[in-house]
C-alpha cells in the first residue's frame, strides 16, 4: 500500500494553495490511520509529518502517546523523529510525561549517541518532576568518559536546575570539579552555567572563586574570560577580600587584551565589583578611563559607544578623572550619530558639580543655539539613507524637536539636582531659564515655569532680578503672538505674570508693567494665564496706588484716573469671557 511521505506531504501543500485546509484534514486523517498500525517506521514517518504540521499551527497533542511509542524504538532514526516530536510539542501540562522517566533513564545509560539525544530532548520538556528523578543519574554522568557527553549534562543541568533548585547543592561538588576539566569545551560550559545561576542567588557561589581564579589567571579564550569576569562581578559585593585579589589579573587584561568586549566586562566588574574605590583603586581607575577615552575619538561609532556607557558607570564613583576628558565628551555633542550624543548627554549630566556647573551649562546651551539654526523639517527616510551612505564624518547632526527638548531638560536637571546644589549663583540660574525660552525651539513651557516659581518662592534674595527679568518677558510680544506654538513656550508667561504681582514692590516702574498686564493682545492666551493676568494686575495697581497715597499731589489725579480707566477697560474685555474663571477674576 503506497503511503505519503513528508516530501509528498509538502509537495501537496505547493499544489493544494486553494484548498489548503482540506488539504491538510485529508492528511491528518491518513496521519491517525498509520499511528495506530504496529509498522514503527510507518508510525515514524505519520509523526514526522505531523511534526510538520505542527510548525503550521496543527494541534499534536493527540499524538503524545504515539510521540513516546516512537521514542521508544531500538532504532536510532527513528528515535530521532520521537525525540524532536516531543521537543517540540511536550510541556510541563503534558500528561503522558510521566511515562519517559524509565525511558529516559534506559536512554541515558544507552550509547553516547542515545545519551546525547535524551540529554536534548530532556533539556527541552523538562518538568519538575522529570528533574527529580533524573538528578541523580546526571550527577553521576558528570564522571562520563567522553567530554561531549559532560558537556551536553552540564548545559542540560541548567534547565534541570531551573525546574528543581534542589539539583543544585546535590551536583556543586561535581560541577566545581568540572572547571579542572581536561576538556576545555567541558569547562567552558561550566563556567557558562554558573554565571547564568548566579545572577539568582551570587553568594552561593563563592566557593567557587580558587578554581575560577585559576581560570582567569591561566585562560587564554576570551569567551570563557567574559564569563569568569562576570562571575567574579557578581560575587565580589559579597566578599570583600576578593577586591584586592582580582585588581592585579584584570589590570593585566585592560592593558594587554585588543578585544573590545573583554574590556567593557572588565571595567564592568571593577565598577560593580568596587575596585576602582579607595586609595588602592585610583591607579585601576585612571588605567580604565584612559583605555575608554581612546576610544572616544575612534571614528568606529561602536567603540564611542560602548566607551561612553562605561564612563556613565565610572563617573559616580570617579567623577574627578571622566572629568579630564570634558572636552572630547562635549565635541560628540556634534556627532552624526544620536545614540552617541544621548551617551554624552548621560556623561555630561553626570559630572557636573557646582564647580563646573555653569561651564557645562554653558556648553549645552551653545549646542541649543546650533540645534536651533538647523533646518526643523525632518528628511524622508529615502534622504537620511542618503545621507548617512555619503555624508562625510563631519557632517552637522540633524536635531530633532524631541533632542532638544531633552537637552533643555538636562540643563534644568543638572541645576536643580538635589535642591540645587550645583547652583552658586541664582541670578545666573534665572538667566538660564530665559535663555532656554528662546533658544531650545521646543515646549519647555511647563518646566520653566516650574523651576521659576520655585526659586523665587524659596530665594529671596533673587526676587529682585527675577522681577526685573520676568518684565522683559511680559514685554515680549512675540510670546503672546505665539500662543499657538508650542515652541514659543508661552506658558512660561503663566509665572512672569505671577512673579510680578506678587513680588511687585521690586517693580521698577509698575505703571509700564500694569499696562502690560492689561493690553488688549492677552485675550490670545489661554484662560489659565489671562486669569492670573488679571489677578496680578489688581495687585500691581493696588501697590501703585498705595505709593502714590504716600507723597500724595493733586497733581497726580489725572494721571491715576487714566491709568485706572485703562485698567478698568482691559478687565471690561473680559466680563463675557468663555471661561468661568477669567470672569470671576
């Protein structure tokens, strides 16, 4: 009787594209009729094509029990379908998983080439249960004669392990053993496990530290020293002696080593691992950012990249030497590309300190003022494909509204960090704030604002320059004009009005900035800030007036009846207003 391969089973789909799932119902009906034959090839072949379809999205959990019939065959090709069958399909929820415990076991005690395809199988539908009873028999296997086959036991233990944590107290001893194996692929995989198992529970893995030591100090592939490094990152925090051990072996690798990624991980573990603190850890310090800062003015854009993402890591705890490379970290603000200025926004917002503060600032406030004079309209993706294949390594950046935004950001974080502890002068600190008005070209309305009220809320002595500068901005028609731009930030005129009603004795001339308040180009703003318009303008009048009554002169009527009439006529335009509150004030 001729029966369907999987070739012709896939030869059928290619022809039956129109009636595809009748296909595959005429398939599977043929697939039920050859499992329940005694053929054990004919079975093979009906799952293997099952096995197919359930890569389609066919359900195959009908077939479990045949899955381990075929499992179970003598022969090793057929063994081999079983196996992927139920790699493929098994899962903890799987009923029938109890029945491949003696049959695992009868596998592994098998030929290396059995051993080899339970130990796959078994890494993939390992339950609980399954792990529990095969611990023992893989501890034991760790002893195997042949180095592939304890290779393949130590990555199964992983899984083995994440199922029953229990496995692994019972096979330390052996697996520490392995990392003196003679087979270098054997302790390779060892080193592998353990540090995927620390990133639980590090501390458990401190016995571990003579051999993997011996490892770090005698290896020459650098596969394997990434992962020892990383180990000795993880348990380091919980044994301090261990600190001054490693500094001598890893500044032999920073300074000998050419591959890039052992370098990151050895800088990596020194900043986790607290070498670079202290006395002692000053010359691994400086012998760290030296290496990195090469690699700042490398033309590979990978290599800036993973310089600056160390240096991020570096600077808490030695601000002081990331510091001596100010100047080439501010120069990748111009870079091309933008995840290497966001890095060096991370590095510069990390370093500053009240001593270099306003340079920094400064700094980034000139970059603002570039950003602003380059084109706002943002190129196709066709032009920035053009672009980046035959611009030259100098080409100008193109900065976005949202690069901007966090630029500004970053300028108002570094100064208001902790209570503003980066802030020696808060004159200075104001102008900042205005300076960021008109130069960022984004909406940072809102947090102007915020960081306005705040200092003059809590500075008292600045209250003076901040009347002084919020008048210029109640002056600025332009702000007013641009109430539907975001980018004019006209929201900040929100706390000018605010500032200047409620600290009005620092007015200079209060009769310009009452008429400010009430001209009649403010009902283009939005009602929250024609509200407090009014607000201040009834403060700033009464003060005037309060004055005036001081070294009061007839002479001096006509000139506040005009002045209260004009006042009178701004708030008339607003009686009717839309707004609810703008008609109270």
């Amino acid at each position: 009787m001729w029966e369907r391969t999987l070739q012709d089973l896939i030869r059928g789909l290619r022809a039956n594209k129109t009636d595809e799932r009748k296909f595959i119902q005429q398939a599977i009906e043929e697939i039920r009729r050859e499992v329940r034959g005694k053929d054990m090839e004919l079975k093979a072949g009906a799952i293997l094509k099952m096995t197919f379809l359930d890569m389609l999205g066919y359900d195959l959990t009908w077939a479990n029990f045949n899955i381990i019939e075929v499992m179970s065959s003598q022969k090793y090709h057929l063994k081999t379908i079983g196996y992927l069958a139920a790699s493929q399909s098994f899962s903890e929820h799987t009923d029938v998983l109890m029945l491949t415990t003696n049959l695992l076991k009868k596998d592994l005690s098998s030929t290396p080439a059995d051993v080899a395809l339970a130990l796959n199988g078994l890494s993939h539908f390992v339950t609980p249960d399954l792990a529990r009873d095969l611990t023992q028999e893989l501890n034991a296997m760790l002893n195997h004669s042949r180095a592939h086959i304890r290779k393949r036991v130590v990555l199964a233990l992983f899984k083995v392990i994440q199922q029953h944590p229990d496995a692994l107290p019972y096979c330390l001893p052996r697996l520490k053993e392995k990392l003196e194996d003679p087979d270098a692929s054997v302790v390779s995989s060892t080193v592998n496990l353990f540090c995927e198992l620390s990133r639980r529970n590090p501390q458990d893995f401190l016995i571990l530290a003579p051999p993997l030591f011996h490892i770090l100090t005698t290896s020459s592939n650098n596969w394997m020293l990434i992962k020892v490094i990383k180990l000795f990152g993880a348990i380091s925090p919980f044994e301090p002696r261990l600190v001054k051990k490693l500094q001598d072996p890893i500044t032999d690798l920073i300074q000998t080593t050419s591959a890039i990624s052992l370098l990151y991980e050895c800088v990596h573990t020194c900043i986790v691992g607290g070498m670079l603190e202290g006395t002692s850890g000053l010359p691994l310090a400086r012998l760290c950012v030296t290496k990195l800062s090469g690699f700042l003015e490398n033309d590979d854009q990978n290599l800036k990249f993973i310089a600056m993402m160390a240096m991020v890591k570096i600077v808490p705890i030695r601000p002081d030497l990331v510091a001596e490379h100010q100047a080439v970290i501010l120069n990748s603000l111009d870079d091309f590309d933008i995840s290497i200025r966001m890095r060096a926004l991370d590095l510069i917002s990390s370093m500053v300190t009240s001593h270099n503060a306003q340079f920094l600032v400064q700094q980034l406030l000139s970059h603002l003022v570039k950003a602003s004079e380059k084109s706002e309209t943002l190129p196709s993706a066709s032009e920035s494909l053009s672009r980046a294949v035959v611009a030259a390594p100098n080409t100008a950046p193109t900065f976005t509204t949202a690069y901007r935004l966090e630029v500004a950001t970053r300028v108002i974080d570094m100064c208001s960090r902790n209570m503003y502890e980066n802030v020696r002068d808060f004159d200075w600190y104001l102008s900042v704030l205005l300076d960021l008005i008109y130069v960022a070209n984004a909406d940072v309305a809102s947090i102007v604002r915020e960081q306005l009220m705040d200092v003059v809320i809590r500075v008292k002595a600045c209250r003076a320059y901040a009347v002084k500068l919020m008048t210029k901005l109640l002056d600025d028609d332009a702000l007013v004009l641009g109430a539907n731009d975001p980018t004019k930030c006209t929201g900040v005129l929100w706390a000018a009005a605010w500032i200047c009603g409620e600290y009005c004795d620092d007015l200079s001339d209060p009769r310009y900035a009452l008429m400010r308040l009430v001209i009649p180009s403010i009902a283009l703003l939005p009602a929250d800030i024609i509200s407090i318009y009014l607000q201040s303008a009834v403060k700033v009048l009464s003060r005037w007036l309060i004055g005036l009554s001081e070294e009061w002169s007839d002479e001096q009527l006509p000139q506040v009846k005009s002045i209260v009439a004009t006042v009178l006529e701004g708030f008339q335009r607003f009686v009717s207003h839309a707004d609810v509150e703008v008609q109270e004030r």
